[in-house]
C-alpha cells in the first residue's frame, strides 16, 4: 500500500485540483458525452500512474468486439485492476464493483462518470438487480467488466474461484464475453518494491453468444476462468524461460 500513499503524497498539492475538476464533470454529466467523460477518467488514471511509478502494458486490443456491446470479466488482484484495464480500455466502458468500496475518494468520482454500477455483496436481490440492469444495458450496446471472483486476498498471480451468477448478464443480454487476464497488477499497492511496476492486461478472443448459449452458468465460469488461467500461466511460463536462458547464457 505505500505506492498508494506515495501518490498521495506526490500529489498533495494536485490532489484539490484534480477533485474539483472530477467533481464538476460529475455535476454537469449531462453535458459531456460518454466519450468526453471516458477520456477523463483515463486522463486521472494517468495521473495516478506516473505518481505510483506504474507502466501497463496492453495486449490483444484487436480482440475487443466492433459495433457491439460484451461483458468483460476479469481476474482479480487488486485495488489497481480496474484503473489498469480502463487505462487499456480506449472506448467507454463501465465497471460493476462492491457498493462499500465505491464511496472512496476518486472511486466515487470515476465510478459516476463511467455509470458505474454496485452491489451488495452476499446480497443475493442486489446483484440479481444489478445483473439484470447490466444485461439490458449491454443489450444496447454498452461495454462492462465485472470481476468474478468478488474480490481478492493476497491472491497475487493465482486465481480464485469464480461466481457463477454474474454469468447470467451474458446469457440474458446474449453478448460476447471478452475474458481478460491481468498479471501482476497486485504488484501496483502491494508489497514493498521500489522503482517502476510493470503491469500487464490482456485482452482475451472474446467468446460469442453461440459458443456458450446452452452451457450453465457454473459451465461457462469454469471455461472463462480456464482461459483466464492459461494465459497467466503462459506468461509465467515464459517470464521463467528467459530468466532460466539469461541465467545459463
């Protein structure tokens, strides 16, 4: 966490600025186009960034869906996952997350410019709610993510299990799924390196309604999950490769 506090407090002085900027965006949203208050939220994302000496690298753009709303669901590691998979993310996009984690500071912020929504977590009727709103939504053309696994706990590059319910939104809106894969973004407010963290967000093929429509939802979690899984395992498999090739070249 002491990235955290040291953006903080390299910017102590910018910290006013950039919430009234924030804050008189979110009281005339109506005026901005969702693309106007994307840019925005990336923009602080930025800020964010530099002053925590976080680098994020981006792959599998191309497999982002044109013309068309998905669900994107991701693996979780912690409090940097979603600004990291915005920061990659260039078309707006809105993220579902914990009702409680949503009034911090900034997060309350980008969560209305982004329309965010929230649930209550072990709340079965609250995120049934917010399922059921996000389906119609991206029905309509609208881009989410969600993170399955409902949190995270020192967790770092292992996955946890994956909550079937939030599969319903798919099902029901009959959108791609876009699996994404962060690895080290736990790194980001975790532990106590010094210097630049390098993080990473892939951006899985996405998976359309017709390769999944007769699966359950505990079926198409696991598939989801099993994707999310290779992928961090492939980058760690070959992270390890080149140091083991440096190390004996």
């Amino acid at each position: 966490m002491y990235r955290f506090y040291l953006m903080i407090f390299f910017n102590m002085l910018r910290v006013p600025g950039l919430l009234h900027r924030l804050n008189k965006m979110v009281r005339n949203k109506e005026k901005f186009s969702a693309e106007e208050r994307h840019a925005e939220v990336r923009r602080t994302i930025n800020i964010i960034k530099a002053a925590s000496f976080i680098k994020t690298r981006v792959y599998g753009v191309e497999n982002l869906p044109e013309d068309t709303g998905y669900i994107m669901y991701s693996n979780h590691q912690g409090k940097y996952d979603a600004l990291g998979i915005f920061y990659a993310h260039e078309k707006p996009c809105s993220v579902v997350m914990d009702e409680k984690k949503s009034h911090m500071m900034l997060t309350r912020q980008i969560m209305a410019l982004c329309d965010g929504k929230t649930l209550v977590l072990n709340d079965p009727r609250s995120g049934l709610k917010t399922i059921m709103e996000m389906a119609e939504e991206a029905k309509q053309g609208r881009k989410f993510l969600i993170f399955p696994e409902g949190g995270y706990n020192h967790n770092k590059n292992t996955l946890q299990e994956f909550k079937p319910g939030c599969f319903k939104a798919s099902l029901k809106s009959q959108t791609p799924i876009v699996p994404i894969a962060l690895v080290d973004s736990y790194r980001a407010y975790e532990g106590f390196a010094f210097g630049f963290i390098n993080t990473q967000v892939h951006f899985l093929p996405p998976i359309p309604y017709e390769e999944y429509k007769d699966m359950k939802t505990p079926e198409i979690a696991a598939m989801v999950r099993g994707r999310i899984e290779a992928k961090v395992n492939e980058v760690l498999e070959k992270r390890k490769a080149r140091r083991k090739f440096k190390f004996f070249g």
